[in-house]
C-alpha cells in the first residue's frame, strides 16, 4: 500500500499533509530500505553516491553520508566487491541522501555484521533526534525490541501493539517478590519442561535449552535453532528454571547463561546477548536487566 501497488479501500495514507493519491508530492515524503538490494555494481560506492546525490538534487553532504555510514575506508571500492553487510550500508546512505519525512525500513538488520548493526542503530537514533518518523518491518522480535521504541504486531485480526509495560516498574515489584523469597529455600519438584507439539508432550532437560521468548502470551522453549510451544507462562518458566542458571533479561526473554558467549552494547541504553547456539541467536537485553547482570557476574 505505502507503494501504491495495492488499492486503500477504507481511509487514505498521508504525511505531512500529502495524501497517496498526489504520488509525486507522496513519494518524495517516503524512503524505501528494502531487505533486497539493487546498485549499479560496475561503480564504486562513491560514484553511486554521487549519482543518487545527483537524482534527488538532495542538499546532503557527501562526506557526512559516508562518515556516519562508515563506509570512508571502502569507497573507492566497486560494489561488486562488497559484503552483504557493506551493500546494506551503502543502500542505507543513499536512503539517507533522499533525506524523507518517513523511513520505512524492511528486515534491515538481517544477516548483516556487528559492525553494520552498531552503524544502523546509531542512524536510527539520529533519525529521531532530527525528528524523522521510522517504520521497521520485520519478523523477527528481537530485532523488533532493539531496533524500534513501539512494537506492533500484524495478525489475521489484525494489527495489535504488543504491551511492554514499564520495566522500571516491574522490575521494583520482583525485586520487592524475591526479598519475601530470599529466607525459604529454594526447591523445585520438575526437571524437565513440558513443551506441546501437536498431541504429543516433549520434555526437555534444562540444560538443552538455549532461551525462551514470549510473543502474544505463548512462551516458547528454544533449543538447537527449533522452537517448540510451552505449556507454562514465562513466569512459572522463571521460577522453574532460575536453579538451573536461567535469566529474565527482558520481559519476553528468558536466557540461560551458560549459553552466553557474548555481552553487546549497542548504544548506551540498547543491549544484546550473543548465545552460543547452534544459530549464534541474538537476543535482546533490557538496561534494568543489564545492572543485574552485572551484579551476577560480580561486574558491579
């Protein structure tokens, strides 16, 4: 729809005043990141620069594109040469030189490097301060959780926000719950956790499991890169497992540390965890959660 390639039937789309159906006025309001990439691979990334520099007529400075994209050091280089994750940078900066009113970016994080990661979580938050709107499209919560500050999720009901209560908050309520805990003993009478495929139960050992996630009220146990629907919520999950080693690093998140090669620090207030999983999965790390963290590995 925000393409023009599908009919509105009901309402219109309109930024800043400019309605779809003025398309040329529309199009210029709205960029396009797209997770599949077209440049023209015989020039170097400056020289694509330079050209799309040169279509829009934009008003960017070349050299700030390039500096915040960090692609300085490779740009005399034929695109033909670059990583999937360097294409995603220069595809980045040419969304950038367009200079829209609405960023709409499709799995922009997907398959790309740390490197690249770091860069497009320190445009996004430039974005913001310049007061630009940003819309992520992506399967992927993680992703979700780190990249954006409001999450929807589109079901076949629907679109829904996807409630994340202040964490602030909730985490005052569990640590307030864990001090009434701290002079029982604890005990636990389960070692293994029920998940349910189909009719059938399986049971997994604690130490099989890499994390689970939560996404509209279902918990799901991750183990090898294959995720099998629980029969508990994350908060039972949290209680049964935390003698195991396990963590709630986010509302919707469950680590177990002993699969936690890697702490990363995005920006100053955005976090992740690198596990060392068969897929290497990446999972999100709330700043509350990062001060616990901390205090468990005796890092205060």
């Amino acid at each position: 729809m925000f393409l023009g390639k599908e009919e509105i039937y009901n309402g219109d789309i309109e930024i800043l005043g400019e309605k779809m159906k003025d398309k040329p006025l529309y199009r210029h309001r709205v960029g396009f990141c797209f997770f599949e990439q077209h440049f023209y691979e015989r020039l170097t990334i400056l020289d694509n620069i330079r050209f799309v520099k040169r279509l829009y007529d934009s008003k960017q400075i070349i050299d700030d594109i390039i500096n915040i994209t960090q692609l300085g050091s490779i740009k005399n280089k034929k695109v033909s040469k670059l990583s999937f994750s360097e294409k995603k940078r220069l595809q980045i900066a040419l969304l950038l030189l367009q200079d829209p009113a609405l960023y709409i970016f499709e799995e922009p994080d997907l398959n790309i490097d740390m490197e690249s990661k770091r860069v497009l979580l320190n445009i996004l938050q430039a974005l913001k301060k310049e007061g630009k709107a940003v819309l992520i499209l992506t399967g992927i919560m993680e992703s979700a959780i780190t990249l954006a500050g409001h999450i929807f999720r589109l079901d076949e009901n629907g679109l829904h926000q996807v409630e994340e209560a202040v964490e602030v908050e909730s985490d005052v309520e569990e640590v307030g719950e864990e001090e009434k805990k701290e002079d029982s003993p604890i005990t636990f009478n389960l070692n293994k956790v029920p998940t349910k495929v189909n009719d059938k139960i399986i049971l997994f050992d604690p130490t099989e499991i890499d994390y689970i996630e939560s996404n509209d009220g279902v918990s799901s146990v991750f183990t090898k890169g294959e995720s099998f629907p629980s029969v508990f919520t994350m908060n039972e999950l949290e209680e049964r497992l935390k003698p195991f080693g396990f963590f709630r690093c986010h509302r919707s998140y469950i680590v177990n540390l002993q699969k936690v090669r890697e702490v990363i620090t995005w920006t100053r207030n955005s976090f992740s965890l690198v596990l060392d999983d068969k897929p290497k999965s990446t999972i999100p790390l709330s700043k509350t959660k990062m001060t616990q963290l901390k205090e468990l590995l005796g890092l205060k």
